[in-house]
C-alpha cells in the first residue's frame, strides 16, 4: 500500500501546529510538528518529508535564513512559507530563495490544501509559475520570463484570492486590462468581468457601476474620473448593497491608472478619501523598457499569433528580432503588438524579415503611432495640447538635465511660469 505524504509543520504557535496538524491528518496525510526551527535541518534529513511548512517569523531562528539552510542541504525539498497577514514582501523574498510557495495568517485551511495538493501533484502552485519559463501564462495572452515580470505576477497571485479592491499602476500599454481579466479568470469568481472606464460620462458611469454587482468590474483609468464623480464612487463603496455583494465575495472591484494617485491627491487633484479606500493592493506593472528581456517572446508570441490571423508563416531574423529588443516602445506591449502585427500584414506569405525589413517599418510605424496616440484619441483641443505640453516639457527637462533655470532660459519663460506649468501638468522635477 503506497504512503501518504508526509508533511512537516515549523512554526512557534501551538495553535497553528495543533490546527494544521488535525486538519491535514483528517484528509490522510502523515504529519510530524516542529516549534522550534533550529532542530530542522537534522529532522527533515531524518525524516525526509514531502513538503515542509515553515513560519518567517521565530523568536529562536529566522525563517528566511532557515529556507536557505534548507535549500542549500536539501535543494529538492518543496518549502511553503508560512507569512504574517501584509508581509508580502518577505514571501516574495522566500520565493526568490527558493520556496515553492507561501500562505498567510490568519490561515485559510481550504487554501492550504489547495496549494498542498497542487505542490503534491505538479511540484508547483499556481501561485508560482509551473515552469522556470513562465508559460503557463502564456494561454491567457500574458508573456514574460524577466525577474520584474515573475515578481509582479506574484503579487498579482497573492491578491486574486482577496476580497479587497485592488489598484493597478502602469503606463499606457503595460497590460492593465489583461492582467485584471487573467485575475477574475484565477480567482474562480462567479459572474463575468466587466470593463468601466473612468473617462465614460459622468451618468453613463454611475449607471453601468450600479448595475453590475456580480463578478469581477474593472475600471480603468479611475485618474480621469472628476472629484464630483469620485465622491459618489465613495459613497458606493460605503453602500450597504457594495458592502454586502463584496463581504460574500460576489464582487471584486479592480481600478487601474497610468498615473500616481498618490501625487494627485497630494496635489488636491484626486480624492483622498477615495485613494485610501482602493489603494489597498497596489501592483506596479513595469514599462516594457524595464524588462527588455521579455521582449522577445512577446514578438515570438504576437508573430505566431499574427500568423494565424492572416494565414501566413513570416519570420524574423535574429538581427531584426534584436532591433525590436533595443527599440524605445513608448506604448509598451501594445504598440510591439501592433507594431508585430503591421509586419505580418503587410509581407508575403513567406517571408523572412531582416533588419532593413524591420527598420523600414519601424519608421513608419513610429510616425503612425505618435499620430494615433497624440491626435485621434483625444476628445479635445484642450486635451490634445495638454498632452503635447506635457511631453514637450518632459523633453526639455531630460535634456536640460532637470535644471530649471536652464530649462526656463531654453524656453524662454521666467522659473515661476515653468514651475507653475509642471505643477499643473503633473510633471515632477527630479
């Protein structure tokens, strides 16, 4: 008759032993306990158990040096960190060091044994990636293998299963629409996701908030809503009728914004009461120049899927997926999707593309792209020459080297009018 796994629980609290112990031993496991961390390494090399539980936190040993005692004489045993409520930066620091995964206090035993079952059965959880190349996320359209990618997916892991809002950074481009579907796909959420943007008109906005109180409602850029409007999002959020759909997990509101919320509402441009009430988990999607390294499976990944669009079999040149890799992407993701998918469109059915290829239409496609991105997306006169300000201004300093006083002598207007003009413009001075 086969064994049943074997697993060892470190933690200090009694409680915590005695609880894990009962509960995991009712669904058939062997289980041994441990309350004090520095007689581990002698007991997992005398027992040799499937999985070991340990706490960070011991008032005799610390559990992240722990961990990495254990890696180092047991490189293949599968550690679960067990973490206080709010510490997800030290569990993400476990998982750099080799954990396959961690839980949080209070602990929530039908997630215990589901990430036990699921270490047990494919030697990973989904809340780390399944491979070292990150490809279970590759079904869901969401590429990347650079150290930013897998700690923001990560993060993105920890917070699917909460109850609480979640607040979304990233620039234009980064994936913030993606990443919140991937997370109402994963959190199992009954109902469907729904996309609100904060740019909708004011009764537009609050009529479409209200009718959906079923699933997962993502609305994006949530720093362009009014203060009128963000007050009366406010007053949702305290509603009963929020309260009661979110308490019983019916609905999980995801906002998303390219901009600090944090500095707008320094500045009095953002409701500070409204910051406070979804900046509960914030997540920072990076710009697509911080993880260069990615670049190339996701022109890998949009080739192939251009391809199947068109019904073509174009390639690319080592040389010219290099340029891409190099190349500035000031829309990030979307415009190297886009930018992939004009390269298919426009070859044979054959084609090899080369770097004359690629730099041919990387010029002409830069030109397109500044002129959809600063023109036709734009409601207004006011709106589109703000824009221009703002990107003209961020040049200036970049190449004055933020000095302000030079800047302002380049430009021909006094320090005050500068100053004031960045202030209004959301632009801060390093």
């Amino acid at each position: 008759m086969e064994k049943k796994p074997l697993i060892l629980i470190i933690d200090d609290e009694v409680a915590i032993l005695q609880t894990l112990q009962q509960v995991l031993e009712d669904e058939s496991y062997r289980v041994k306990t441990l309350a004090d961390g520095r007689q581990a390494i002698g007991l997992i090399g005398e027992l040799v158990p499937d999985v070991v539980f340990l706490d960070i936190f011991m008032p005799h040993c610390n559990g992240l040096d722990l961990l990495g005692l254990i890696k180092k004489e047991y490189p293949t045993q599968k550690v679960i960190m067990i973490s206080g409520f709010g510490n997800i930066q030290l569990a993400l620091d476990a998982v750099k060091r080799g954990a396959i995964d961690f839980i949080e206090k209070p602990i929530n035993l039908d997630d215990v044994l589901h990430k036990l079952e699921l270490v047990l059965t494919t030697g990973k959880s989904s809340q780390t990636q399944q491979d070292s190349d990150g490809a279970q996320y590759q079904k869901h359209g969401i590429i990347g293998q650079s150290a930013l990618f897998l700690e923001s997916m990560l993060q993105v892991h920890y917070v699917s299963m909460l109850k609480t809002p979640l607040l979304m950074y990233g620039l234009h481009g980064t994936g913030k629409t993606l990443i919140a579907e991937y997370i109402h796909t994963i959190s199992q959420r009954e109902g469907d996701f729904y996309v609100l943007d904060g740019a909708t008109p004011a009764v537009h906005f609050l009529k479409m908030l209200k009718k959906h109180t079923y699933g997962t409602l993502y609305i994006k850029n949530v720093d362009e809503l009014d203060l009128e409007l963000q007050r009366e999002l406010v007053l949702f959020l305290n509603s009963p009728e929020y309260t009661t759909h979110n308490e019983q997990g019916l609905l999980r509101l995801i906002f998303g914004s390219s901009r600090s919320l944090f500095d707008l509402a320094t500045k009095r441009l953002f409701y500070a009461t409204l910051f406070h009430k979804i900046n509960v988990t914030p997540i920072e999607l990076v710009s697509l120049h911080k993880r260069r390294y990615d670049i190339p499976l996701l022109a890998a990944y949009f080739l192939e899927e251009a391809n199947k669009k068109y019904n073509k079999n174009v390639e690319c040149t080592s040389a010219a997926i290099r340029f891409l890799r190099n190349a500035q992407w000031d829309g990030n993701v979307a415009e190297l999707k886009c930018f992939v998918e004009n390269l298919v469109c426009v070859s044979l059915h054959h084609d090899i593309i080369d770097l004359e290829g690629v730099k041919r239409l990387f010029g002409e496609r830069q030109q397109q792209f500044v002129e959809e991105q600063s023109f036709l997306h734009f409601n207004s006169l006011q709106e589109a020459t703000s824009h221009f300000e703002h990107a003209f201004l961020s040049h200036a300093l970049k190449k004055g080297r933020f000095n302000i006083a030079q800047v302002s002598d380049r430009l021909k207007v006094s320090e005050k009018d500068l100053q004031e003009k960045l202030s209004q413009l959301n632009i801060m001075v390093r």
